[in-house]
C-alpha cells in the first residue's frame, strides 16, 4: 500500500502528490513504529487490563475466555497480595478451590505455553522441556509472565506426587500448595520454579525427580508390598475403571500381577529402574530381550510368569499416562482370530488408541533397533 500511495507523488496535481506523500507515510508508520514497537510496549504496559470487557460481554469469548480465566487465577496464586480476601480463606477452602483449579490450569499450560509437540505426560523429559521453555521465556533473568510461574509449579508436583505418591495439602507458612509426597517428605514446587530460575541450569526438576524416586525405591526395598500411590485424584488423568468386575479372568489376573509385581521386579534385577515412567520401557525392553530369544518364546509356557508380569507392567503405564484401562474380551472357542480375544489389553477413554501389551513384547523381541517400545508408546496418544 505504501508503494500504491506512492505513485500519487509523480503526479502532476498538487493535491494527489499531498495525499500520496501522506498515506504513504502514516500506512509506513503504523506498520513498523505503532504496530512494531508502540502496540506491543502498550499491551506489555496495560497486562491484564488488554482483556478488560463490559460485565455482559465477559464469558463470551469461548477459548480466549479460558485462556483470560487460567491467567487471572494463575496470577492470583502466584501473587497473594493482589487479593488481600483469598488469603482469608480457611486453609481447606484454599486446598479445594486449588485442587478444582489445576486441571484447567495445566490444560492451560499444554495449549497456550508448551504445545502439543511436547505432552504433559508425567515423564522426567516432559520436566526438562517445561523447564527449558520456563527459561526461554524468561531471559536475562527477567520474571515469568501470565501466570506460568504456578502452572509449571502445579505440573511439576503433579509428576513428582506420580512418582512418590501422596496427595496434594496446603502449607499455612507458605500460604501455598505443597506435594505431601508418599516417601516421607514434602515438595514445594513453587519453590524448585524459583529454584529453577535462579540457577537457570535446566535440571533443577530432573534433579528433583531423580531423587523422589530414588526415595521410592528405597521405600519399595525396605516394604516390597509398598507402591507409590497418589490418595487424591490426578489434576490430568482421569480414573476409570478396569471394569474387572464384569470379568472374572481379568479380576483374578490384575490381582495376581499387582500382588506379584515386587517378586516380579525383583527377580528382574533392575527393579530401582523400573518405576513406570514411560523411559522404563527402555529398561523393560533390554530385559524382555535378555529373557525372550524369540517371538514362539513368548507364548510358551517356561517364561509365562515373566511374560504376563511385563505385560502387566506396560498396561500399568498405559494406565498412568495414557489414561487407559484394562479391558478383556475371552476366547471361549479357542479358536478365534480376534487378536484381542484372550489377550488383556489396554483401550484410552473415550474412544482413543488401544494397545496390546503381548504384541507390544513380539515388536520388541522381533526388531533389531533400541526403544522399540518407548517409540510405541510415544505414538499412543
């Protein structure tokens, strides 16, 4: 359009050359200096106050309404004093209004910060991106903005509570949420967020991670019939049932496996490594290939107790971070070609993936290349 406006100052008439030079020029300034540098510092200036809406119109902008919302009550949390009454609330009021607000916060988090390349699976690698994103958004120091702060510190405890268990509770000192962790101890996730800033190292959280599990397995040592549970409900994963009830094979089968597992993982090996983080089917895989020479080995009756111990094993982290479930179709006539019939498998709510654990072990076994596996699971989403 500067170029078109432009022509107008060849001609002849005083009054187009007027009109050129002068379109010309404040479509050239809006473009570069209003929309380039002034807009931005304004928007950067006003904060919240870019969002502001008449009362009637608020709650009507669909996804940018949600991403107002997650920002707002992000920021309420991570700066207490800009609202003097929510410090006011009984402690148990504060744990609740968190516990309802994390799940829509971290799917927040997922959309607007991180992406859909890099899922919130729960892993150590999904805490090493988040952390990398954390501190690439804030460079040379400088403080995180719209509320991401709380939204990674909510993430990092809810992996920290998978692989420790426990539950969520308040700390009146603090005034905020803190991982009662499973192994005996307590994480602030808020402050490993500012731990993580300080040192700007990108694994602080990795770091952290490592070491709750490494108190894990000491835990699962000292108590073989102990697991790292959580006692409250997931903020991203929603429980489901197994629907074992409706068959009586598969209710035997998951008791016997859950029971088992101590034995199972001790008799691996390796047991500290096998904690079900979707990079312990590296681990699994290394010793599915040490103990199975062949595809016929795994439906044969010498190693049938270690076979149905690593299925089990890999529905188990189906189920952690994939929000999948259990499920069994019997082969009364044995002689069905379903290849779900007979086989327990592992369908994801509402009408997602599935996966069978046995043909996940023959891919293993069969193929010549490393993360065989991780790189199924990867894909089962």
């Amino acid at each position: 359009m500067v170029a078109v406006f432009a022509v107008f100052a060849t001609l002849s008439i005083l009054e187009y050359k007027q009109l050129g030079v002068g379109l010309a020029a404040a479509i050239l300034i809006d473009a570069t200096v209003i929309r380039g540098l002034v807009l931005p510092a304004l928007m950067r200036l006003l904060d919240e106050a870019n969002w502001w809406a008449p009362r009637w119109l608020r709650g009507t902008g669909g996804r940018r309404s949600t991403r107002r919302r997650y920002r707002r009550w992000s920021r309420r949390c991570w700066d207490r004093d800009a609202d003097p009454g929510y410090g006011d609330l009984l402690t148990e009021a504060k744990l609740d209004d968190w516990r309802e607000r994390l799940g829509p916060m971290l799917a927040g988090l997922q959309d607007f910060v991180v992406g859909p390349d890099k899922p919130l699976d729960h892993s150590v690698g999904s805490l090493r991106d988040l952390e990398h994103t954390l501190l690439a958004e804030t460079p040379g120091g400088q403080p995180p903005g719209e509320g991401m702060a709380v939204a990674a510190g909510g993430y990092v405890g809810e992996v920290l509570l998978t692989v420790g268990g426990g539950a969520w509770t308040w700390d009146p000192d603090s005034d905020l949420p803190v991982a009662g962790l499973g192994v005996g101890e307590t994480a602030e996730p808020m402050r490993l967020v500012l731990d993580a800033l300080v040192e700007r190292t990108g694994t602080v959280w990795s770091a952290e991670y490592e070491r709750i599990r490494a108190l894990a397995a000491a835990r699962r040592n000292e108590d073989p019939g102990w697991e790292p549970r959580r006692t409250d409900r997931p903020a991203l994963h929603t429980e489901t049932s197994d629907a074992a009830s409706t068959d009586p094979w598969l209710t035997h089968w998951l008791t016997i496996r859950e029971e088992g597992f101590p034995e199972w993982s001790a008799a691996t090996g390796r047991a500290d490594e096998l904690d079900f983080s979707p990079e312990s089917l590296l681990t699994l895989e290394q010793i599915v290939r040490r103990r199975i020479p062949d595809k016929d080995a795994l439906r044969g009756p010498v190693d049938d107790d270690f076979v149905q111990g690593a299925i089990w094993y890999i529905g188990g982290i189906a189920r952690r971070h994939r929000n999948a479930h259990w499920r069994y179709h019997p082969n009364r006539t044995g002689t069905s070609k379903n290849p779900y019939a007979g086989r327990p498998f592992v369908p994801q709510d509402r009408g997602g993936n599935d996966a069978i654990p046995l043909l996940e072990l023959e891919a293993a076994v069969l193929s010549d290349e490393t993360g065989v596996l991780l790189d199924r699971f990867e894909v089962f989403d």
